[in-house]
C-alpha cells in the first residue's frame, strides 16, 4: 500500500519574519517541518498542522453519490 503524503504551508506571526513554514504529513503524522527561521516557526507550524489533522479525523464521512 502506497503512503498518503500531504503537504501544508503555514505563514507563522510569532516574529517579524512571518516565515512560510512546510509542514510535510505522511500517514496523518508529521515528518518534516521546514522553512522556519526560528523555534517559534516549527512549534507554531506543528500545533497548526495538528488542530487541521485532529479536525479532519473528527469530519463525518459523507458518501459520494
């Protein structure tokens, strides 16, 4: 079975640099976490990510018609 990787990018305002920060997911668990030009980017990209991951395993399925 082939691994489902999603890619997310999030603009962090923890400093002035406002860095866009690449969340990299692969079987709905974070792997990589790149572009942030300070600690605050990774932490604040990480808890992001994780709030969208928590909130689409708790969507109810719909059925495609």
């Amino acid at each position: 079975m082939k691994a489902m990787t999603e890619e997310h990018v999030f603009q962090c305002t923890g400093c002035e640099s406002e860095c866009d920060v690449h969340v990299r997911v692969q079987d709905g668990k974070i792997v990589t976490v790149e572009g942030n030009d300070c600690p605050t980017g990774a932490s604040y990209a990480t808890s992001q990510c994780k709030m969208l991951l928590n909130s689409k395993d708790n969507q109810i399925k719909q059925p495609r018609c």
